[in-house]
C-alpha cells in the first residue's frame, strides 16, 4: 500500500543471507559481475539485499535511496517522485582538517576544529552524510558541490542552533548515531504530507541498533 511515510531501513552484516541474483534489476546483474573483492562483495551482498526486501514491502514506483558502508547498508525510502537521500558511514579515524578543506565551507570547518577527538569525528561524519544525502537527493555533484551544503551557524556557539543549507526548495533533514559505529542521515523535500521525523525498520534477519536522534533540521523555500 503507497503511503506517505518516509522509511530508514537497515541491513547489517546478516542481510547478506537473504540474497539472491534472480531478484537483481537488469542494471544491478549486470554491475553484480564487475564486483571485486571481498568488501565491495560484502557492501553489494547487503546492499541489494536490503534493496530487495524494500521493493518487496513498498507499492512499485517508489522512492528508493541507497547507502552502503563495511558490509551494512541504509535505505530510505518514500513516495513516489519525492526528492529523497540518505547516506551512511562507518566511524573510523580520519585526517578531519584535510577532509573538511575539501568538503566543508569555512563555518564548519570552523567549528570541528573547536572539537577534538570523539566528538570532532561524530560532527565531522554527520555533516558528510548530510551532504552526501543533499548530493543524492538533489543530484548535485560530487565532491565539487559538497561544500555549498550542509549547516551553517556560529563556530563558537552550540551546535543545536545551526540552520541547515539547502539546494534551493524547502528541505527536511535528520541525522543519527546507530550503536556506536555508525552514523546517518537523511534529507527529502518538505512537501505537503509528507512527516516531519522518518521511522525506522529492519531488514530481515537484521537487528536494529539502539538508535539516538543527532538532529533535526527544516528549511523554508525562502
């Protein structure tokens, strides 16, 4: 049944189980036999398998969008024809300052570079998967508009008072931590009807982690 809900849905390492090559699209078997290597296999094996389960639960036509990371995936699926995307990431150690030049504008980077440790690489993550969801769901290019996106507000005062920066349109955005290796995001147009906050699913035989809300952004057309 097609309904206006906006749905996050979660594959873990298991979701593999439930693959199968006769239910790819005609686009995904042909990609399935340029897959090398035993993480990208892990990555598509999950991926498409959560892909699989949500077509099966959702009306045909619609939306879809698509994230994989270390062998689990995200989905997040809406509508028909709502500009809709999703990203996510593993946290793992990274060089913040030299990734935040090339993909944060000067307010960001301003900002992670008043946190350190723990804390830098969770606010660092959760700006990259909100830009990457604002590349998807807007098709934007990546990495050259990564930067234009994202929030902006003042470096020295409290994250919870930023705004969040959009291609043009009114935009909904929400980012989260999963357990504690992974974080999320998710961005669609802010259309009549659709919610304000997505609900979250598992695919089958995965177990959804304990699930904590990063933030939660609107912006206007204006």
């Amino acid at each position: 049944m097609d309904t206006p809900e906006i749905l996050l849905w979660w594959a873990d390492g298991h979701a593999a189980q439930a693959y199968s090559e006769d239910r790819l699209s005609a686009g995904d078997a042909a990609r399935a036999r340029t897959v090398r290597g035993p993480r990208a296999q892990a990555d598509w094996r999950a991926s498409r398998a959560l892909l699989q389960d949500v077509r099966t639960a959702l009306a045909e036509g619609a939306t879809t969008s698509l994230s994989h990371s270390a062998g689990h995936a995200l989905c997040a699926s809406g509508p028909a024809g709502l500009p809709l995307g999703a990203d996510l990431e593993r946290i793992r150690p990274r060089d913040v300052p030299r990734l935040a030049r090339w993909v944060c504008a000067p307010q960001e980077q301003a900002a992670l570079a008043r946190l350190d440790g723990a804390a830098r690489l969770e606010r660092f993550y959760l700006l990259w998967t909100l830009k990457e969801a604002f590349v998807k769901a807007a098709r934007l290019d990546f990495p050259a508009d990564m930067a234009a996106v994202g929030l902006a507000g003042d470096p020295d005062a409290d994250w919870a008072g930023w705004r969040l920066r959009t291609p043009p349109g009114a935009w909904r955005a929400a980012a989260y931590r999963l357990g504690g290796e992974w974080v999320a995001s998710a961005v669609w147009r802010a259309a009549a009807g659709t919610p304000a906050r997505p609900a979250w699913r598992a695919a089958t035989n995965c177990v959804l982690p304990p699930v904590a809300i990063l933030g939660e952004w609107e912006a206007s057309a204006g």
